[in-house]
C-alpha cells in the first residue's frame, strides 16, 4: 500500500514536470541560474546557466548527458553541424533530435517533443525531461525547492523500501539530540543543541535548548501539549503560552515534495551492520538559516545512516541511528559576500524507554496579543511588538526596536529605551521638563518643538515631548517623540524617532508598543 502511494505521488508529480504551454516557433528563453539539477544524488555544478523556455527546463548538451552516463566522445554524442543537429547514443538507446525542431526520434521511432533543442549563447540547449525519459530514467519536478531530480528506478525503490521500514516505528516515543552550527568565512557565529523528546502517539514533546552566541548562552525549556506550546528561558520566572497553529498547509506540501525528497538520495553503503543514504537538494535546506533558492551557489548535502538488526526469529530491523545535513552558500555581509556553512546533526538515542517530561509549574504562565511577539529585556521589562518589527538582543543597555519598510530602507522607525535607577523617591518629572525639552530640541539639527504634554501615564506621572527638524547623520527630515516617566522613583524614558512620513505613519502603532511595557521583574 505504503508504496503504491508512493508511486502515485511520483506520477503525479512526473505529471506536473510535463504539463504546461507547449514550445512555440520562436521561443522564449529565459535564463533560470537558481535551478538546481540533481542527477543520481549529487548536484550537478553546470557551467552553462539552465534555461527555461516556453515553459520547460533546458539543460547543456554535453552537461546533462555525461552526468547520465553518455560518453563524452564522438562516437555517443554527434553533433552534425551542417542541418543542426545531435545523435546521442547509450546502452543500445539512439536518440536523434535537431536544433528548432519538435520531431524527435529514438531507436527509430518518431517522437514529437514538448520542447525543442535551441542554441543560446553559442550554446546547445536540450530538453531535460524528454531525454533523460528517453534514456529510461525518472524526473521529478520540486517546485517548492526549485531542483529538477533524475534517478533511476532501481535506486529510487532501493532507497524507497528503506525509508518505509521505518513507518511502522513513526508513533514511537523517540529521544534525539540536534546539534547546530552556523559558520560565515571563517568565523563560528552561532551554536545550538536541543535535547527533545517526542511521543507523536500523545502528541507531547518537551526540549531543552542550549543557544551560543556572540559569548552568550541561554538555555529555553520548550513543551507541547499538542495542542499549546509553553517556552521559558532561563532568564525568565513565567512560561510564555502559546496556541498551536494549523499545521496543515505545511503538511500538503511535504505531501507535493515527498517524491522529489526520496529521488534526491540513492544508497552509498549496505552491510548486515550499517545502511547509508546520501544526496543533494535544496529540498533539506529550506527550513535553514537563509534563504537557499534566491543563492546560485547554495548546495546542501545529506547523510542518513540506519544501524541494521537481526532479532532472535532472525529478523532483520532498520532503524534511523544519525541524520547530517550540510548546508552550503554565499551570504551577504557588512564586509561583502562571503561564504558560509550550516551544519545540523541529529541523533537517535536508540535503545532508550523515552518518556516525555511535563514540566511541574506549566500554570505560571502568560500570553502575547495575535500578531505580535514578545521582547524581553535583561532588566526585566517586556514589549509587546508587531510581527514586523525588529527586536534587538535580551541583555543591551540601550534596546533599540526598530521597522524599516520593506521597499524603501529610507522610511524607517525606531524606538530607544533607557532606565535611570538613581535618582531616589524625591524627585519629579514635572522638574525635568524644561531639560528633557531643551535636550531633545537639540537632538536634531533646525529643531522645532512640536508640542509638549504633561499627562498620566498608566496612573504614573509622565511628560510628552515632540520635535521635528533634521537628523545629524545624513540631514534627513525626521521627527522624535520622548516620553518620560517616574515610575516608582525610577526614570524610564521612551524615545521614538523615525524618517518624517513613516513617523506619522507608524505614531499610533509606536504608542501601543509603549504602552505594552511592564515591568513584571527586575532581571
């Protein structure tokens, strides 16, 4: 059954790779440098660009027929110069097609393509799908991670049976620990390890995760009761509450990919003791630190390692025991682009009677508003911002929460916060006031107070000061709102500042974020 599915979803998606807008007599060509071709596990490093035209994928000639096992010489790939034309010859298959031409044959009979060979760029460009279909192989098209994959049936049902001896195990409660390591030039930038536990039966999983970075580490306890997740970090004395979303658009997708992600990996070692799978796709780097797809060099390398044993009715037993992704590209830095490494390491603590933890205080908890996120502060405040602004590290001194738009770096906002703990009991804001105005005037060049406002600020006494004029920096018109409070005889002081237009804009949207703040320990 398990495998009749699978055959299913692989019509289906050989299906999907051949059905669209047939060739036309002039064609389109566009170049797609982003394309990934995976061929018998390994991606292939094309030095001519793949290109797209009217609608299918066209490879180099000579490129994808030596990674299929043609013969690069003149007696396997004849290429007739006189009427344009190519006969390729393998494993007792004759294939002959012809530059601007749908009349293909092979061994004899005639064929008509979907898309016909071109010349780009001096280049000879052939339809990937026919010929590789041609020479008994099979194509697969993943939209989601942009590769076309060609394996062969004997690989991809190899490959296959090993992958489904583990269904049978899918429910079981399972004990693994996910080691993570980001690498950019040469400069380890980050390291994380989460020890989970998982019973998909129950729906429960608890982890404990180790963050390293920048000389810092945290450690957040993560539980999923199936149908809410509660995390805690170390710095924190609450559990912040959170419902589970619908998951099941990410699981129609797996569902579309699952026979691209199966003929990406073929079998490199098989004993009585050990099974390796190993390939390349993008498809197992999407849940990565970037984004591979828009990255020409971006590669990303798999090894699945199964320990292998036979029971007492000598049964053989497949079990996952080691799972290692490599994830390689080019990312842009203040320095310039440089070259960077992801590394995930996942493995099975087999033999092992798993029982998820259910953490004892999980009611000392608390919850963020739909749509916005949480940020936390080292001296023990917390924000309440929107999804898209940006949130800087736990412990600054000086947090700055920032929005630039996403078209135009131009229109930005950013709100600064500063605590003054020294100033005793006996002391007012209203005494402040001619300083804080004179000091935020002159914050900015041509500076013009646009207005100022002595108010309650959640029943505490607060000023509001507002002034526009030009930024320091580059001269650009912007205007900045401080509002300063005596909070318990501590001075807290909101200051938001932001290009003239987007301040406007983002005004009502900053205040609620201001008004979000509490101060719920100090940390």
């Amino acid at each position: 059954m398990k495998k009749a599915i699978f055959l299913a979803v692989t019509l289906l998606c050989v299906c999907l790779f051949a059905c669209g807008v047939f060739a036309q007599s002039n064609p389109v060509i566009v170049e797609t440098p982003t394309l990934k071709v995976v061929v018998d596990g390994k991606q292939l490093d094309l030095t001519n660009i793949p290109i797209n035209c009217n609608g299918r994928v066209l490879l180099g000639l000579r490129e994808v027929l030596v990674a299929l096992g043609v013969k690069n010489d003149d007696e396997h790939i004849i290429w007739n110069p006189v009427n344009r034309s190519v006969k390729i010859i393998h494993d007792g298959i004759e294939i002959n097609l012809a530059i601007g031409n749908k009349k293909a044959t092979v061994n004899g009979v005639e064929i008509e393509v979907d898309a016909e060979p071109v010349i780009h760029k001096d280049r000879t460009y052939i339809p990937t799908r026919f010929v590789a279909q041609s020479l008994s192989r099979l194509v697969f098209w993943d939209k989601s991670a942009y590769n076309v994959v060609i394996t062969s049936e004997d690989m991809l049902y190899e490959v296959t049976d090993i992958m489904n001896s583990q269904l049978s195990k899918a429910g079981q409660p399972v004990h693994l620990i996910q080691e993570e390591v980001l690498i950019i030039g040469s400069e380890e930038i980050a390291r994380a390890t989460h020890d989970i536990k998982s019973d998909l039966g129950k729906e429960t999983e608890y982890i404990y995760l180790t963050e390293n970075w920048d000389g810092k580490t945290i450690q957040t306890e993560i539980y999923n009761d199936g149908t809410r997740t509660y995390r805690k970090a170390s710095y924190r004395d609450k559990w912040l509450k959170q419902e589970n979303g619908d998951e099941t658009e990410i699981e129609e997708q797996d569902d579309e990919t699952l026979a691209a992600f199966i003929a990406s990996l073929v079998v490199t070692e098989k004993s009585d003791q050990r099974i390796v799978i190993e390939g390349e796709s993008l498809a197992y780097a999407l849940n990565g630190p970037f984004d591979v797809l828009k990255d020409e060099s971006s590669k990303c390398h798999v090894t699945m390692q199964y320990r292998v044993k036979t029971d007492g009715n000598n049964t053989e037993n497949i079990e996952i025991e080691n799972v290692e992704t490599i994830i390689r590209g080019s990312q842009n830095t203040q320095e310039g682009k440089k070259p960077y490494e992801f590394k995930r390491n996942v493995r099975y603590m087999l033999d092992e009677t798993v029982t998820v933890p259910v953490p004892a205080d999980l009611n000392n908890s608390y919850t963020i508003p739909e749509g916005m996120k949480e940020y936390y502060n080292s001296k023990g405040y917390t924000f309440h911002v929107p999804e898209e602004w940006s949130l800087p590290a736990f412990d600054e001194e000086v947090p700055i929460i920032s929005y630039e738009n996403e078209t135009d770096s131009d229109k930005w906002c950013i709100i600064v916060t500063e605590m003054v703990f020294d100033l005793g009991f006996d002391w007012s804001i209203h005494d402040l006031k001619p300083w804080l105005t004179q000091n935020v005037k002159d914050s900015v060049n041509n500076g013009i107070i646009i207005g100022t406002e002595d108010f309650k600020w959640k029943g505490y006494n607060a000023i509001r000061i507002t002034v526009s004029g030009q930024n320091k920096a580059d001269g650009g018109y912007v205007k900045q709102q401080v509002i300063a409070v005596n909070y318990n005889g501590i001075l807290v002081v909101f200051t938001c500042v932001g290009e003239s237009s987007t301040f406007d804009l983002k005004l009502n949207e900053v205040n609620k974020i201001i008004d979000s703040w509490d101060l719920p320990m100090f940390g």
